[in-house]
C-alpha cells in the first residue's frame, strides 16, 4: 500500500506532482486545515501531513492520527504545530527554513520605504482626488541607522540591502559573532545601544520567552523620537499597547508592521493611526517562495515516506535506521546539555566543544554534535532543528569543536560539553545508564547526579549552613513541589550548584525570592 499524504493548505500544484511521481497518493484539500473538526477525522487514513500557517496541528488532531509519520511545513515557523505532542506520538516534523528568506527581507525593506514616504496614505489621498503634495514630506534613507534585532539569515538579508541602501547597520543578536559580524558590514551592539541609535528598527527573531515584548514600553522608551519600527517577523515582540501610546504622543514616527499579537488581525487600535502601515502576514507571500517552500516540503517529505531519510527535521536529527537504537538516547542527551548550557549562558556563546569519550566515541557523532549545537542555540531561536543548527551557526561565526577519544573516566560513555562565553566557560557532562535515560554527572568540575525533568530550578549559591532548608521553605510556601533535589560542590564553604526538579511551573514572584536568598550567584527555571 502507498503512502498517503493530505495537502491541507493551498499549496502550489507542483507540489502534488512530486508526490505522485514519488509513488505517493496526495490528496489536495486546502480548506480541510481551517476546519480542526474536520481533518482530525480526517487524518487517521494519512501517512503525511502539507501544511502551511492555517492549518494547526493540535494534540488533539495527533491523538487521531494512528498513521501519521511526518508534518510537512510550508515555511520556517512551526508555531501552529504541537512539537511536544508530534514527538511522543512519533511523527517528524519538517519545515523549509530558508524558502521564504529573501521574499520576507524584501517585504522588510517595502516596508521601511513605505514608511518613510507615506507612501500608502500618500496613494489613498491622490485617488481620493486630493493632491496634497505639501502634506506628505518624507525623510531620505540613505545616511539613516538601521538597527536589525535577530541577525540570522533573514536578518542578514535585510542588513546587505540596506547597506546598499548606503545606511549604516547595528545589529543585536547573541550568537552573531564579532568575525561574522564584520563579515557582512554590520556593527555588533547590545539591545540598549541599538535602542539608543537606530533611526529604524527591524525585527528578524523568533517569538519565544526571551524575545516576547522585546520592544516593551520600556524598550521603547530608550529609543530615539522619531524613531521607526518595522516588524515582519512575529507578533508578540512588540508590546502594541505601548507602541501606540509611543506613536500617539510622537515618540515612535511610524510602525510598519505585517504580523501581529493576534491574527488574524481584524481590529487591531493600531489600524486607527495615521503613522501605521499594516499588511496581512505577507512576508512569504510571492510566487517565487511559496512555489519553492512547496517545492522543498514535497521532496523531503518524499524522501522519508519513502526512503526513510530526515531533512530539516524540527523534533529529530538525521540518524540512518540501522544507528537510530543506538544512538537516539546519546542524542537526548546531547540536545538536554545543550539545552542546559543554552538557559544557563548569560551572553551569547563564541565556541562549543563536544568532547566524547569511551564507546560513544566509536560511533557517527554528527548528529549527536548537531543535537547539542540545536539545544544550546534553542533558547533564543526556538525554531532551530539539529539539522539546521550548523548552518545557523555557521552564519553567525559560532565555532563547534567535535573531539572523540578513549574513555578516561569510570563510565563506559561520556559526552562534555564546554562553552566559550564572554563570562568564562560553561561546562557540562553527562551519560546514558543502561535504562537509557540520559544523566547530568558534572557541572564545571561540581559533581552532580540528576535526571531532566521537563522543569527545573537551577542555583548556584555560596556552600553555607542553613541554605537548602531556605530554598524548600520557600518553595513549600509557594506550593511548589520538589521531585528531586540534586547537590553539589567544589569544597566545603565554596561554591555549590544545585538541580532540583519541581511538578510545575515555578512563579515569577518564588523566583525572585531565592534569588534574594543569601549568598545565590544566579537562581534560573529550566525547561526541557
């Protein structure tokens, strides 16, 4: 029997020829992904899922799905699928990360143009029968700062056309090096100084914990009058209450913006100002991207329905069928300490060197490299995949040593990370048992022995008497329940870490509170 694959979202035609080229029934329904009700009973006779952003793949859709192998999207964002949900039923989720890069960095730059000589308001008032030539006085681009927030690859897109534009270039992003920056012309700041100096802001992040409300009331605050805001990216980055209030009293001169907090966006207070200009998502939206995104899904779709091979995988590395029982617990764990060095750096990270050792060291570490990579970048770009992760890194001049050697401790395989931070290194270690769950053994040279646990407190504090009593008390105030509780440290009055499980979210208020604690050095939630 074939595969089967829905299309649930308008997807270029070419797309369902490769399909059936490739020996794969697909059928082509592109409302079926608007209506939940209708493809999750749909989606129990499918092997693959099309989508593109209408389509939202719950883990209710999931729970019906008893044949689906892999979601196929059309595009970078994966936001409208349930990740979590997809991995514990089994199913692959693939994306396109770099199909639509050029189209959204150009509808960036429409944007800034359209701002910056009221272009829309200007065509609106001229086939109105008005012509209000004085009214309309533009600024120039050329010779302005542009300040791109999230200098990946859209962003750095972005940042070469507007050099070309002859602006001048800021850039905040962690994992943008000094080497890269240089690279393509920008000048690597931090957020306050890119506030301080831009004349335009751009956007080019993921919206995650970190990046939400980037551009808070506060951020804004710090910006220069006049200055513009274009967002093309995610909804949610900018605090659209404050930027109103921003552009109302003349702080913010104008906000071009294509996407927004909620979507579709029907009334939007923002809709209301003269100095807004508004489009509906359109950022991927050209023959050329959705042709090639449409293009891209179809054949790494194809490819693993029918030869078993993951590209782009968002939720799984590419490991062949013969090494997957081998090395898919060393994967989780590679991902669960990058993932940890990730939430613990305090700034970005210039080098990351996985060493391992013992009978892992014998096997095709790639993967396992690529899963550290993708968990530690997670944090601020949480759509990255251990596919992608290299060339992500590559982009940004992140530097990634692999080294594999003979065991030179008690455990039969080990896997270290170290990584280079401007604050010192970070160093973590770790193994899998043979009940093939993935171990945390060290942290610097600390000894620790802790399971992950999908949320965590981690400290570190000064060795003192009468600390852990402290932290649980003010966890058992909050309601807040412990799992396990894992120590550790260098000397007796040094300085100890600790990893402690907790059934829950912890409250920003409880959080504040340890790390008010006596003698805490730094008091962060962990999720994994």
């Amino acid at each position: 029997m074939p595969p089967r694959v829905l299309i649930s979202d308008s997807l270029s035609p070419a797309a369902v020829e490769i399909f059936r080229l490739r020996g794969i029934e697909a059928d082509f329904e592109p409302s079926l992904g608007k209506d939940k009700d209708r493809l999750a009973a749909a989606i129990a006779a499918y092997d693959g899922l099309a989508i593109r952003s209408a389509t939202r793949v719950t883990a209710d859709v999931l729970a019906r799905a008893d044949r689906l192998k892999v979601v196929g999207r059309a595009g970078i964002g994966v936001d409208n699928v349930d990740i979590p949900a997809a991995t514990a039923k089994g199913v692959i989720v693939m994306n396109t990360p770099s199909g639509n890069s050029v189209t959204t960095a150009e509808h960036a730059i429409a944007l800034m143009f359209a701002l910056a000589r009221d272009i829309p308001a200007a065509d609106a008032s001229t086939k109105r029968g008005r012509w209000e030539k004085n009214r309309f006085l533009g600024v120039e681009i050329a010779g302005k700062t542009l300040g791109v927030i999230g200098c990946g690859n859209i962003g750095a897109i972005v940042a070469d056309r507007a050099l070309g534009l002859k602006m001048r270039v800021l850039a905040f992003d962690p994992f943008l090096t000094e080497e890269r920056a240089q690279a393509i012309g920008v000048e690597k700041v931090d957020l306050d100084d890119l506030l301080a100096r831009a004349d335009v802001i751009s956007l080019h992040t993921p919206l995650n914990a970190q990046t939400r409300n980037i551009l808070s009331a506060e951020a804004l605050a710090k910006t220069r009058r006049g200055v513009r805001i274009i967002n093309c990216a995610r909804g949610g980055l900018v605090d659209e209450a404050a930027l109103r209030r921003a552009l109302e009293d003349g702080h913010v001169g104008g906000a071009a913006l294509d996407v927004f907090a909620v979507e579709p966006a029907i009334d939007n207070p923002l809709f209301a100002l003269e100095n807004v200009v508004c489009t509906p998502h359109l950022g991927a939206s050209t023959a050329e991207a959705q042709e090639k995104v449409a293009l891209q899904i179809a054949e790494q779709m194809s490819d693993y329905l029918t030869r078993g091979a993951v590209s782009n995988a968002v939720n799984f590395p590419s490991i062949s069928a013969e090494e997957a029982p081998r090395l898919a617990p060393f994967v989780a764990l590679a991902e669960k300490l990058g993932l940890l060095v990730g939430q613990i750096a305090r700034c970005g990270v210039d080098t990351l060197s996985v060493t391992f050792e013992g009978a892992i060291a014998r096997e095709k570490t790639k993967a396992l490299t690529a899963a550290a990579l993708a968990g530690m970048l997670r944090p601020i770009l949480d759509s990255v995949n251990p596919v992608s992760a290299p060339a992500i890194a590559k982009e940004r001049g992140l530097s990634v040593d692999e080294v594999s050697r003979a065991a030179q401790s008690d455990y039969e395989s080990l896997v270290t990370l170290v990584a280079k931070t401007r604050d010192g290194d970070i160093k973590v270690a770790g193994t899998v048992f043979h009940d093939g769950k993935p171990r945390l053994l060290r942290i610097g040279e600390i000894n620790v022995d802790a399971e992950f646990a999908p949320s965590m407190i981690y400290t570190e504090n000064e060795d003192r008497p009468g600390y852990i009593g402290r932290f649980a008390g003010a966890l058992g105030e909050s309601q807040v329940n412990i799992a396990t509780f894992a120590l550790g440290r260098d000397r007796p009055g040094g300085r100890a870490v600790a990893l402690v499980a907790i059934d829950g979210p912890l409250p920003e208020a409880t959080l504040a509170e340890l790390r008010a604690l006596p003698g805490v050095k730094q008091a962060i939630t962990l999720k994994f």
